[in-house]
C-alpha cells in the first residue's frame, strides 16, 4: 500500500452486473480521500453508466465531504434518467441523506443485521420497582448486534483516540436516534465511572448526578450489563435518590444500553429525552446498534493495546497527514489554488511518475527551505 493510501485507508473498486456499474468502498472517505472517490464516480458517469451501485458494506466512516460527493453523483444521475443505489449496513448513511434533503434522489438496500436486535424483556430482581410495567429493563445479545456492522474507525490503546471516536458515536447517536435530546458514554476506568463523551453540559450533568448518588440507568446498565429504559420519570421508582434531580433538569425519559468486553460491562451509552415515551421500538433498535459499535471500539482498543508497532505506525500516519497539509499550504499560497486543487496537484504527480504522495509532500515542504519547486516536475 502506497503511503498516500494508507493516509486514508481508502480504496474503490468497480465491477459490472446486469447493466449496473458496482462501486465498492473500503477503509474511510473523508477530505484527503473525497477527491478520489468523486473523481471515479465521475468517471462512471461520464462513461455513460446510468445504474450506479455504491457497495459500502467495508466502509468504517465517511464524513460531509464523502456525502457531497455522493449527492453530487446522484444530482447528476436524475437528471440524466439514471439511478444511484446505496448498499450499506450504516443506517445512520441513509438517515444524514434524509436530514440533508437527498435522500429522494437515491435508492437504499439496509442490510438488517446492522441494527441491535433487542432480547426479551427481562426483570431486575434486586430493583423491587414499582413501575417496572412502565420502565422496563432489558438484556441484549452482542452477537446479534454486531454481525455485519462496520466499525465507525480504527482505534489504538491511547484514551484520547479512543474518546474522539466515542464522541463520534455519540454525535451520530444524537441524530440518529428520535427522540434524543442529549447522549452520553459513560465509561469505567482504572475502577471509576465517569462520562467520556457527551452532547452537552446539561448530559454530563446528568450522568454526574447518578454517580454522585450511586444508582440510575446508567450506573445500573454499566454494572448489570442490560439495559434500562426509563420511559417515564414521572412515574419512576427505580432509582428515588437520582430521578428528582433528572426531572429537575427537564429529563423526562432515560435510556441506558451497556457497553460490553468479552461479555463483561465497561460502561454505558446514555440516550435522554425532554419528552415522556419518547423512544420508539425502532429507536431501542438503534440505540442498541450504537452501543455495540461503542462496544466494537473498546474492543478493539483492549485488543491493541499492548501492540507497540500499531503506535508506531499511528504516529507514522499522523506525521504523514501533517507533511501533506504542510505541502499542499506551500502550494495554495505559491500558485493561488484551493486545497482541494492542491492536493490533486499533488495525486496527479504520484499517479504520474509512480511515486509515493508523501515523498514528493516532504520534497516540496523541503523546497521552501531551497527555494521554489515544480509541482508537476
């Protein structure tokens, strides 16, 4: 693999079936990476192919750039009679192209077996709640939830990476889940619980509030390892220390589904709403999804951490993200061209001569210590 892939993790390959062109993406499409994906399924498009299937089923993340490339494409498609097909195990995919307005403009195919599926209701023997009927506690399966997801991306042992993708989740949970007005990922470490990531202030201050008082859904999900879902505070009993300080706040409804490694709980992905029964069967169905993702991740991590050539190789890649910003900053400001040009400067240079990107980014960030060099030279 070529350093300016691996800066990405990102390939496409096409196959032809039944008069469709079939776009398969693995690894991540986000701003170094967009430019390539467009430029393919450009190239597809122009090439007269009116039946467009993007395959995302290996793909780990995309972001705003790779959905621009995507409505772009599909712009182009309708209004030349043709169609663009997605093939994801990402609901949440489909659900940012509804939220942006594009989603009449493609076709999905959800592969179910990317949502949580929930187990049977299930009794929480040491709660002695009084409004069990109406909060009830449930169990789910890992494996269930997790064959044929894709994580949202690679993360090593550091706590940092590992909260940043943990945020992610909760940022996509918060859109993704209806209802949701806050979410949160508590997490156990080093023997304490406490929130890594959260949507706002007033969340954190929720969960702050259940460790402070010892109980609540998120204490109970990350010690138990099943999930609570208090549908209305108003009549909760569960947890009496914890619940006037949830309504104070104007919490209403609570879900709390574990994260688990190797079956055991680690911690918690916290969903709040304003609003009583607020979460929808289809909603638990997510949250659940969400929490093995955030389970996948630490997994993950607790695979890798004692993996020292996997830092090494992390801290590789960021000093190669960094070479290429540093030359494509030489060139906007040398040659009066936007980042995304200069970056395409730079790949057409790398496709041309059969050169690694990054060598010829550290040979032009050098030149600016020389003097000036050409670009397509």
């Amino acid at each position: 693999m070529s350093s300016d892939r691996a800066l990405s993790d990102f390939s496409v390959a096409a196959s032809f079936l039944d008069g469709q062109v079939i776009l398969a993406l693995e690894g991540e499409v986000d701003l170094l990476s967009a430019p390539e994906f467009g430029a393919f399924f450009e190239t597809m498009i122009d090439r007269g192919h009116r039946s467009v299937v993007l395959d995302l089923a290996r793909l780990r993340f995309m972001d705003a750039s790779g959905l621009a490339v995507i409505a772009r494409g599909a712009g182009r498609l309708e209004v030349t009679g043709g169609t663009l097909t997605i093939r994801t195990p990402i609901a949440l995919i489909g659900r940012m192209l509804d939220i942006t307005g594009f989603a009449r403009l493609v076709q999905l195919e959800p592969d179910e077996s990317a949502y949580g599926h929930l187990g049977p209701e299930q009794a929480d023997e040491g709660s002695g709640a009084a409004g069990a009927d109406r909060a009830a506690t449930h169990s789910y399966g890992m494996t269930g939830m997790t064959k044929g997801t894709t994580k949202f991306t690679s993360i090593h042992s550091d706590d940092d990476l590992v909260d940043g993708a943990l945020r992610m989740a909760v940022s996509l949970a918060g859109v993704a889940v209806g209802g949701a007005d806050g979410v949160s990922v508590s997490l156990r470490r080093r023997g304490i619980l406490s929130t890594v990531a959260a949507t706002d202030q007033t969340i954190s201050s929720m969960d702050a509030n259940q460790y402070q008082t010892g109980e609540g859904p998120c204490v109970d999900a990350s010690t138990k390892g099943h999930w609570f879902h208090a549908e209305s505070l108003e009549n909760e009993t569960r947890w009496p220390a914890f619940t006037p300080r949830a309504r104070a706040l104007g919490i209403q409804a609570i879900l709390s589904t574990p994260l688990l490694v190797d079956t055991h709980p680690v911690g918690a992905l916290n969903i709040y709403s304003l609003a009583a029964s607020a979460f929808s069967a289809r909603d638990q169905e997510l949250a659940a999804a969400f929490a093995a993702q955030a389970s996948s991740i630490l997994s993950d991590a607790e695979a890798r951490s004692s993996d020292d050539e996997l830092s090494i190789r992390f801290q590789g890649a960021l000093r190669t993200r960094e070479v290429i910003a540093q030359a494509q900053g030489v060139l906007m400001e040398r040659d009066g061209v936007s980042e995304i040009d200069a970056y395409g400067a730079l790949r057409r240079f790398s496709l041309g001569n059969g050169r690694p990107l990054y060598e010829r980014a550290e040979t032009i960030v050098a030149s600016t210590r020389r003097g000036p060099t050409d670009p397509d030279g």
